[in-house]
C-alpha cells in the first residue's frame, strides 16, 4: 500500500488495484461518546455547520500527521473494507509514505506509527518531492535537472532533482489555503465583509486576470451580520496575493541560487514543473513564468502525482528511492 497524507486529501494506492482512495483529510467526531460519525467528503461538508458536540478535525497539517490518532481512525474508516479483501490473499501488508523534504524525527515517526496502527508490518519513508517527479513523468534518475514546485494546501515545496536524488530544496508555509486567507483578510479589512469559505474559489480568477473589472462579491458583514454585497475591484485582490507569490519566487530563487551553474543551464531549457493539489491556481503558472523567465509547465492531475509515483514504485516500474536518515 502505498499513502499520500496530504492536509487537503489523502490518497491512498494499492498494489494491482491501482489507487483506492482520494479523500479529503476531514474527521467529523461526536465529543461526548468519541464516536466517529463521518470521514472525508461527507465530514468536509460538515464544517462550520456543526452543533457544539461535533468537531471537524483535520488530522494532518502540511504532509505532517499532527493527531496519530484521528490519523490512523481515518484511514481505517476510508481503506479497511478495501484492506480486508487484500489481506485474504496476502495476511502481510508492506506500506510506503510520502513525507516532506527534511521532516523532522517526530514527523517522520507520526508518519511509521500512523502505518503501523493500520497494520502495515514495514513501512518506507519516501521524499514527496521525489514521488511527485516521478508520477508526473520527470527523468529523476538522469544526470540532468529536473526542478519540481510542489504546491500543497498549507505548504510548498521546492526542489532541484538529479540522479534520483535532491540537489537542492526549499520550503515554505504557503500554499492554496494561505490565497484563500489573503483573499478573505482583505475582503474583511478593506470592505468588513465575511466570506464563506465555497465563495473565495471564484476570486482565484483574479489571478491570470480573468476578472478585468469591477465585480461584486457575496458575504456577511461584520458589523450587522446581516448579507450583504460589495463592489471589489480586482486589482486591490490582485495585490492582496501579491504578498504570498513573493514568498514562493523567493524559494524558487533561493533553490536556483544553491545548485551548480551546469544544472541551472539545464533548467533554462526544461523549466520548472507544478504539482500538487493547489497547482492548478488559475495563472499561477504564468506568473511563476513571468517573474523567472523560465518555462512552467503545470502536471497532468497535479494532486495525484506523488502518490502515482509511489505507485510506480510499488509495482516495481521505478528503483525505490527511500529517505535517507536526518543527520544529528
């Protein structure tokens, strides 16, 4: 089996099914009794509409599992009836995980122990940047540059790959949810007006400039709580994001600055590759394209890559590439 424990999905593949399970990362849990009452899709619709003795949890923030517990009753809920029918052919389950580059010693056993709690009796630690390569089709194992940008939910990851190992990498705590909270701080200092979370998706137009003029915009105000509509002008949204994209150009630039002239010639050519699940931002790419002069070509279902490439290993198509132990 082989799981990407993303903040947004989790996805999980299984050896000669394929991949079973593509699920938000969402618990919904009675308070009083423990009960867990729904797992994916159905809790998601859950929040922010729930009575006091239901809690929304989200078991894993940024590819760490911060709740091993809810982590492991989760996954149990989503992959056990799947599991059941693949444990009567073979009683012993191996497992593979993606965990983020350079995750920390108490990450990486979150990581074992959610597995092990599943029933996996060995599990593989696996560099995300790595499988996402892979899934999306990039030569890893060549001498030659591959630069991936991983842009999850809370986190992004970049990295420079060569000979199936990380030249250079860089992370940092931006992802589609930090748009999303740039949108909605700005709507709600600028014109006091509340969002719902479902109505920030279509601002994420503003971004390729899909939006040229004035647009009106759906909320509650902070004042009355009462609806009401407001006038935004997508230029103010425009700079609103503005703050999160310099953070992103700035890792990118920073991964370049670190890795070998001889590299960096390759990347001129090949340019950088978008995957994750927040990757397809409406014009992400070509501001990324813009700002670095490079091409930026965005994966086909950019949220599966990590996990199909983990797949790919399983099955035996790609040399395993596991991680190597932190230093001291």
């Amino acid at each position: 089996m082989a799981a990407d424990l993303g903040a947004s999905r989790t996805r999980v593949y299984l050896k000669q099914s394929g991949l079973i399970v593509d699920e938000p990362s969402v618990v919904a849990v009675n308070t009083k009794t423990g009960a867990l009452l729904a797992v994916g899709s159905p809790a998601e619709r859950m929040a922010g509409r729930t009575p006091a003795n239901i809690r929304v949890v989200r078991p894993i923030n940024g590819g760490t599992v911060v709740d091993i517990d809810m982590a492991q009753r989760m996954l149990r809920a989503m992959v056990g009836p799947k599991l059941r029918r693949a444990f009567r052919r073979k009683p012993l389950l191996r497992a593979a995980v993606c965990i983020p580059h350079d995750a920390d010693p108490l990450a990486r056993r979150a990581a074992l122990e959610t597995l092990i709690g599943l029933g996996a009796r060995r599990v593989e630690l696996v560099d995300s940047l790595v499988t996402a390569g892979i899934g999306c089709g990039l030569p890893v194992e060549q001498p030659e540059a591959t630069m991936i940008v991983q842009v999850g939910a809370a986190t992004t990851q970049v990295a420079v790959l060569s000979l199936g190992s990380i030249v250079a990498a860089e992370k940092v705590p931006i992802g589609g949810e930090t748009f999303d909270r740039a949108l909605v701080q700005h709507l709600r200092n600028q014109h006091e007006l509340l969002l719902p979370s479902l109505a920030v998706r279509p601002l994420h137009q503003v971004l390729n400039g899909d939006i040229p003029q004035i647009t009106e915009v759906h909320g509650r105000d902070v004042a009355t709580g009462l609806a009401r509509t407001v006038k935004v002008d997508p230029e103010s949204l425009r700079l609103a994001v503005r703050t999160p994209l310099t953070s992103l150009l700035d890792a990118i630039r920073a991964v370049l600055h670190r890795c070998p002239p001889d590299l960096v010639a390759d990347l001129a050519d090949r340019g950088i590759m978008l995957t994750g699940g927040a990757a397809q931002l409406p014009g992400l790419d070509t501001t990324l394209r813009e700002n670095t002069g490079m091409p930026v070509n965005v994966a086909e279902d950019p949220g599966l890559c990590a996990v199909q490439g983990l797949g790919a290993m399983l099955e035996g198509r790609v040399r395993p590439l596991p991680v190597p132990e932190p230093a001291n």
